[in-house]
C-alpha cells in the first residue's frame, strides 16, 4: 500500500500564488481561473484567500494551494 506525499505546508502570511498553467484555458479547466495568471495569497489557519486587488476571489485549503500553484513568500 503506499501512501501520497503530503504537500508541503504553508505557514499563516503573505504569499504571491502563479498558477501552474500555462493558459487561461488550462487554468480555467482546472478550476483556476480566478487565480490566472496570479494573485496575492493570504494563508490564515490552514486556509489559502486569494485576492486580487483587495478583493478575494477564490479560497481553498492550504495544502491544496502549496500543491497546484508556484507559491513564494512576500515581504511583510
């Protein structure tokens, strides 16, 4: 039996999130749209909020955006 490797875990702060994909039609197929081509990430007790402008667009766990989009820290 094997087991999946956990994504690596985000630590509560400022992050810039790139979408892995390529296109806005990838991205949009994959239920990222909202993020393309990128956004400001806030990571708050396990939960990633992306915004763009101010506004949040999209959540989802942290996990989840440490696996499916380039994440790298901000200063704060």
């Amino acid at each position: 039996m094997s087991k999946f490797p956990q994504p690596p875990e985000l630590k509560d702060g400022t992050y810039k999130a790139r979408c892995k994909e390529s296109t806005q039609l990838k991205a949009a197929i994959n239920g990222h749209s909202q993020v393309w081509p990128e956004a400001d990430l806030t990571i708050r007790e396990g939960w990633a909020s992306f915004s763009k402008d101010g506004i949040v667009v999209w959540k989802c766990n942290s996990g989840y955006a440490s696996l499916h989009f380039k994440v790298t820290a901000t200063a704060c």
